[in-house]
C-alpha cells in the first residue's frame, strides 16, 4: 500500500482508467465476436451490420489510445476479409 499522498493518487487515477480500459476494449471485442459468430452462421445481414459496429468501436478504442492504431487496423482488415469471404460463398 502506499504511503505517499501523490502515490495513493495514482493508484486511484489508475482504478479509473483501467476501468474505462476495460469497458472500451469489451464493446469492440463483443462486436467482433458476434461478427464472427454471424458469419459462423451464414447470416450476412446481421455479419455486415456487426461488421460496422465493430469498425466503430475500434476506431474509438484507437482514438482513446486504448489500443494501437495499427491494431485496430490490422483486425478491421481482418474482420473485413472475412465477411467479404462469407459474401463471395
């Protein structure tokens, strides 16, 4: 436990933030698991629909700095190429 005023701070400033942390990184990790649980299903309308909720979600994460940029990149394209694989079928 700290001893410090400024350390218990930081330690309740870090509670905050891991909090808030961890709401962002649940919204855009659900919104690719029911992308992928649509396209699992062949239901594209819903995967599409998914698929944009789950490009949202991880920009915002990016924007907050709660992921990096690159990720949220990098699984947007991934999410992408799937859907659009689904589509093609």
């Amino acid at each position: 436990m700290p001893i410090k005023k400024s350390a218990k701070k930081y330690m309740r400033v870090t509670s905050r933030k891991t909090e808030k942390n961890k709401r962002i990184k649940g919204l855009f990790r659900g919104a690719i698991k029911k992308t992928k649980e649509a396209v699992a299903k062949n239901d594209l309308a819903v995967a599409k629909e998914e698929l944009k909720k789950a490009i949202k979600a991880l920009d915002k994460a990016a924007e907050k700095k709660v992921i990096h940029k690159n990720t949220a990149a990098r699984k947007k394209s991934r999410l992408n190429k799937l859907v659009k694989a689904a589509v093609k079928k």
